[in-house]
C-alpha cells in the first residue's frame, strides 16, 4: 500500500520550455503533497506544500510564478516548471501523506535536465 | 539552529554487521514525530520507521529498529544483519506544523552507508 507513482521520471529540454510533473497517490487519498528538489549529495529541500482544492504554501525564497503547483484532486498534484533554465536543472521529488499522523510516502523523482 | 543532526557524513560496516545511525533533534513541541528514510542511489525516498514522541516503546521494522532516547534527544537507527542492499543514504526527519498547519518534514543531511561483503 501507500505508492505514489511521479511522472516523469527523466526529463531533458531546451531552455524557456515549461515542464510539467505529475504526482499521484494511487492507493490512498492525499490530503496534502509536498514538492521537494534535491541537489547531488545534499538533503531534500522543500519547495513547497499543496493542500487539496487551495493554493499551496512555498517556502521562503522559492518562486512561486517559477514553480507553479496545482492540487486539483486527493489524488493528483502537479509542479510545472516555468520557462526553465540551466538553473532549474535538478532531482525534483513529490511524497504524499494521507493525514496528519501519517508518514510521507515519496515518488520515485524526476530527474530535470535544461540545455 | 539545525533542528536534526546527522553527525556521520559516511559510515561502513560490514555484511551481516549491526550498524547504528546518528540522529539528535531540537525541538520545543512536546507532540513530534521522527522518522528514517533510505535513498538508494537510484533516488527514489523509502520510508524505514516512525517514532512519535508519546510512544512508550521504540519502534521496530524488521531490521530496523530506533533507539529513541528523548532526555537526549536523539532518535538513532539500528540495522541489524546488514546486507548490500543496504548501501544508500540514510535521512532522519522529524515533523512539525508549518504556518499552514501542515506537518511539514525537517531533514537532517544524511548518512551514507556502505555495506562491505
């Protein structure tokens, strides 16, 4: 139980493009997901949180016009990278929890890469 | 202040070895919850165990176990028999409620472990 399925799992593009990325809970109703990004050998960092049906909560110092984020359904969230650069090029990562006690359950990543 | 301490960059150990993990916290919040996450060279997050701060006995899983000692705030991972696939990274967490009310994760900066044959 509790998989949380990302897609997709590697992307390579062009600079200015916007790239989407889809997490989904598939056993479980996710009441909130968060959006992490991970540099080479360093520690999650997280990006942002996004609650079912409301506008999701970044953290300080993440552009929220850069990285937009929709929660649509229990079920379904979404990052779209907007107009990347060679910046932007990382290891992004969603996880879903079903309820405030529960654990994060994490997608396998997406691993963005921007020429 | 960093909330969660992983103080071993890098560990080894040997194959069918026990292993112990680091991981002191800091916290006012009398209600938390600590967690251990393996990340596999191939990425992906795979959650080990949970203790919450209530919890009278230390959690189990298999091979895991956590040894939460909350005078001392610390909360370290022990694997027991190790094997290859062990080998990863290893993340210590602890939740809190960020201003949204939801209950954010705090990450340590890991340990990897490397499991010798």
């Amino acid at each position: 139980g509790a998989v949380v399925s990302q897609h997709p799992s590697r992307v390579i593009c062009k600079s200015g493009t916007s790239v989407k990325i889809e997490c989904r809970s598939l056993d479980f109703q996710a009441t909130t997901m968060f959006w992490y990004r991970q540099f080479p050998k360093q520690s999650l960092m997280l990006m942002a949180t996004s609650n079912e049906g409301s506008k999701a909560t970044y953290e300080q110092g993440v552009e929220k016009d850069k990285f937009l984020i929709n929660h649509a359904s229990l079920t379904l969230s979404t990052l779209t990278v907007t107009s990347a650069h060679p910046e932007d090029s990382s290891f992004y990562i969603c996880s879903a929890s079903g309820g405030s006690n529960q654990p994060q359950h994490f997608g396998d990543g997406t691993r963005l890469s921007i020429l | 202040a960093q909330k969660i301490t992983q103080t071993q960059p890098g560990m080894f150990v040997q194959e069918k070895e026990a292993v112990t993990l680091d991981c002191t916290y800091d916290t006012s919040d009398p209600s938390y919850g600590l967690f251990w996450y393996k990340q596999p060279s191939s990425g992906e997050m795979i959650f080990l165990i949970y203790q919450g701060s209530y919890d009278q006995q230390n959690a189990t899983e298999g091979r895991y176990s956590l040894n939460f000692q909350k005078a001392r705030k610390s909360a370290n991972l022990v694997i027991s028999a190790s094997q290859l696939g062990d080998s990863a990274m290893y993340f210590c967490a602890m939740r809190e409620i960020n201003a949204g009310n939801n209950r954010k994760l705090i990450w340590g900066l890991g340990t990897s472990l490397a499991v010798n044959p």
